[in-house]
C-alpha cells in the first residue's frame, strides 16, 4: 500500500471512530467539534458530543503537581489527592457541627506533636507520649462522625465507573465516567469538593502514604532506580523530587500547608474540565456555571521553579539492590511545543516501537544481551524541559555495560546515518495508529483534551501533533540525534546486586 493510501485510511479510520459516523464522516474535524468554554471565573471546559452510548466521561485537571511543592513539603500534592476523597462539609459526614470541633483539636494537637517529633533526639519523650495518646483519643473520637467513602458510595450506586485520580509532577487529575444524566451530580459533588473539602483522617492517611512509599517505591527496585535517577539528572529543577515525597518529608506533611496548597492551586483559573460523551454541550454547560461559576478566581501564585542549568558533563548513579540489573540513560532536551520534541516523539517510535523497532531488533533478538529494552520521550513531565529515557534489562550472563555499549552504537547511527523513507512511513503510521487507540473511547478523548489544554495551554495540540509529524524529515532526526544524543547531557543509572 503507497503512503497517500496508508494516510488516507488513517484519516478515515480516525474520524469514524472519533465521531461515530458513516457516510459524512470526512466533513467533520475534532478542533471544530470541540465546544469550549470560559467562565468568568477562568475554569475552561470543553466539551466533545459522542452519541454513541448514554455514557458520558468527565476529567478535571488541576495544574498543581509535584513541581509546585515548596522545598520541605515534598508530597503534599500527592496526600491533598488522597484527602479529596475524605469528603466535604456535607459529605462524608454525620454531622459537620460537632465533626468540626474533633477536627479542630487534632489539628492543634497533631501539629505540637510533628513539632516535639521534629526535634530528633532532643525531643521531649513524655511530651511526645502524653500527645500521641492525645491524638489516638481524638481521632478514635472523630470515627464516629465519619461516612467513609462516600464520594465512591454516591458515585457507584448511581452508575459511576473509572472514579480515580492520579498526581503527577504537572497535574493533578479527578475523573469519573457516568449515565449522561448524571452530569448534575458529579457537578454537585465535584465543586463541592473544590469549595469545601475537608481533611478528615489526615494524620492516618498520612500512614497510609508512607507505607505506600514503602510498597510501591522502597522495595520495588525498578522503582527505587527511576527516582535515584531523576534526582541525579536533574540537579535544581523540582522535576528530581518524587511525586509520593521524600521520606523525611512526608512524615512531617502538615494540615495547614495542604490546605494552603489546595487553596493557592486549585482555583478554577487553574483547572480544565473535560465532558465527552452523550451530551447536550448546551445544557450541560448550564448545569457546569450553575454549581462551578460560584467558585472565585483568584490570582495564581508567582511561579518560583528553579530553572535546571544546563548539564556540561556526564552523570552516573549506581544503585545497590539485591534484584536483577538495570539500566537508565537519560538525555535533556525540551518540551512541547518545540519542534525537536515532535522528532523525539518519532525517535522513540523507532528505537522502540513495537518488536520489529531497532533496540528490540538488535538488543533483544539479534544480539540476545538484554531481556528488555524500551525508550519514553517526556520523562518525567511535559511542563519543563524534560528528559528522552532509555531503559533495559540485561539478559543474564550479560551485563549493563554491554546493553550500555549496544544502545550508544545504535544512538550513533542514527546520527551518522539518514533513517530510511521507508522506515520513517512506517514509524508515523504507528504513530497515527496509537492516536487512534488513544482517542477511541470517551475517557480516553477527555484525557487528552483536558491534557493537553492544561499542559500546552491548548488542546489543538492533538490535531497539530498530526501535521507536525507528518513533516518530519531523516535530516530532522539526524540534527536531532547530533544535538542532544552526547555524552555531555548524559544521566546513566545502573542497578547492581549487592553481591557484585
């Protein structure tokens, strides 16, 4: 099949299942199907029909994120997400009035204990007794006010799938998929959420963030690499801290900086909504003014982030861990919107792409040195500058070094050899067809639209995506991999058993 051809079923192939559409499926275009919104009080909203099913997804993202942390508090925007699912003043409580007292006193108390606890050894051992049985009291106290889980409760036995959220460096993001005439009831619970939560079971919660810290980071190896690794590529930039927080910090987070965080960055000027699904966009952008209008603006903190300064020197980590070994190679390079980070999108898909990509091929297949082998463009976030990442396992009895040799030698090439019309056709149709996966469902649409409208500041950037790629030539990828595939804006970790 010739090119013209390939690209004409892709274009096809994307507006029916885009828009559910037989016959005057060519007439349509998403930029012009998008219905977007601005409140006067800055929440932007878009807004997709899709009468497919009577479903409806909606996304919310905040544009609040590991980076917006002050130095100290890492992984309060991580612990603010959890406590968004503790209920506001009318939900998830049995009576808000007396709750309020209880929670005003653990506030008191377990604030003098993270202070007395901060102290180290010189700490005043009763003090910290006499306050820790204090907040036990108090909090088996407060128990009885709690209706635990409501949100999830109220959200389930009307018909709710998919509730989660996830904190990420960049965003913060809520979503739900529901009946599509249950749009008013997530607007109740959603703005209520912004305007009155409240952080019940803060200090427990806080518990369970720190074991999950332990579980999901400590003693996961791959995981433990990754963060050891960010920390070492980036040496100013908020971008090296994890997004569940340093230990040493999160077992102090504090009720009065969380509610300071949550107040400075989620505003409605600071947050995008998605709805794509069965829809009226009319109607529903009534019901959106109705219970989110009412919610003030206000003026954004002054951003702060500590631009990284450029690397001049390869960097090396090694991480000892009894576990198999790993290997991480990091290259700084910008973000989106700039043009060379569309030709490392096609990069990425042609180094690892799918099984017949080149570091599959040759690594894995051909060379038989490592078991996996895979790169990501964007890493850790999209906001900043950022990294393009390889990451591999070595095949035993090989080692990191060989897999590190074997993938400079195929970065090489890629500078002193023009990749092949073929080769790069191929690469894009991959790329068109991960799109289509990408937006063939409702959530999956208000994902990216709400994405790429907080992160780009536009979500056009889908479309444009397209048509960038779409001229991306060998010699682009050329003076792409010349630029920033050098030793000198290097990061490599290496993981190594202990025994070695």
């Amino acid at each position: 099949m010739t090119a013209i051809n390939n690209k004409l079923v892709f274009f096809i192939v994307l507006a029916l299942i885009l828009f559910g559409l037989t016959a005057r499926a060519n007439s349509y275009d998403l930029e012009k199907r998008v219905r977007e919104f601005t409140l006067e009080n800055g929440l932007k909203v878009l807004m997709l029909e899709r009468h497919l099913a009577p479903t409806v997804s909606l996304y919310i993202r905040h544009r609040a994120g590991a980076v917006d942390e002050i130095s100290g508090r890492t992984g309060t925007a991580h612990l603010l997400e959890h406590m968004m699912f503790k209920g506001t003043k009318t939900i998830g409580t049995r009576n808000f009035k007396e709750e309020k007292k209880i929670l005003d006193e653990i506030r008191r108390v377990g604030n003098a204990l993270d202070m007395e606890r901060v102290k180290g050894d010189t700490a005043d051992k009763e003090k910290l007794k006499r306050l820790s049985q204090q907040l036990k009291t108090l909090q088996k106290m407060g128990k009885k006010w709690v209706v635990g889980n409501e949100i999830g409760r109220l959200y389930t036995e009307n018909g709710g799938i998919n509730l989660n959220a996830s904190t990420g460096r960049d965003l913060t993001t809520y979503h739900v998929s529901l009946p599509s005439n249950k749009i008013e009831l997530w607007a109740r619970i959603e703005s209520d959420r912004m305007i009155n939560p409240v952080f019940r079971e803060f200090y427990s919660e806080r518990e369970v963030v720190m074991e999950e810290r332990k579980q999901t980071t400590e003693s996961v190896p791959a995981r433990k690499l990754m963060e050891q690794f960010l920390a070492s590529a980036f040496t100013a930039h908020p971008y090296r801290r994890p997004v569940l927080g340093w230990a040493s910090d999160m077992r102090f987070l504090n009720i009065d900086y969380t509610g300071e965080f949550f107040n400075a960055y989620y505003a409605p000027n600071n947050t995008v909504i998605a709805v794509v699904g069965d829809i009226s966009p009319d109607a529903a952008i009534d019901i959106i003014k109705k219970y989110f209008g009412k919610i003030p603006g206000h003026k954004l903190p002054a951003s702060h982030i500590t631009e990284e300064p450029k690397q001049k020197g390869e960097k090396r980590t090694e991480l000892l861990y009894d576990a198999n070994p790993r290997i991480i190679i990091g290259y700084h390079k910008p973000t989106l919107p700039s043009f060379d980070d569309y030709v490392f999108d096609v990069i990425d898909s042609i180094l690892s792409g799918g099984r017949t990509s080149r570091l599959f091929r040759t690594l894995v297949e051909e060379k038989g040195i490592a078991e996996s082998v895979n790169t990501a463009n964007g890493i850790p976030g999209a906001r900043f500058p950022n990294l393009f990442a390889i990451f591999a396992t070595p095949r035993y009895p090989h080692t990191n070094k060989e897999v590190e040799d074997a993938i400079y030698e195929e970065l090489e090439k890629l500078k002193r050899e023009l990749v092949s019309e073929r080769e790069i056709e191929k690469t894009k149709n991959q790329l068109r067809a991960d799109i289509i996966r990408d937006l063939n469902s409702n959530s999956g649409l208000a994902s990216r639209l709400s994405y790429f409208e907080a992160v780009a500041g536009d979500f056009r950037y889908i479309t444009r995506h397209i048509k960038v790629i779409e001229k991306i030539t060998p010699e682009d990828i050329m003076r792409t991999a010349k630029k920033y595939f050098n030793q000198d804006n290097r990061t490599v970790a290496v993981l190594k058993r202990k025994s070695q």
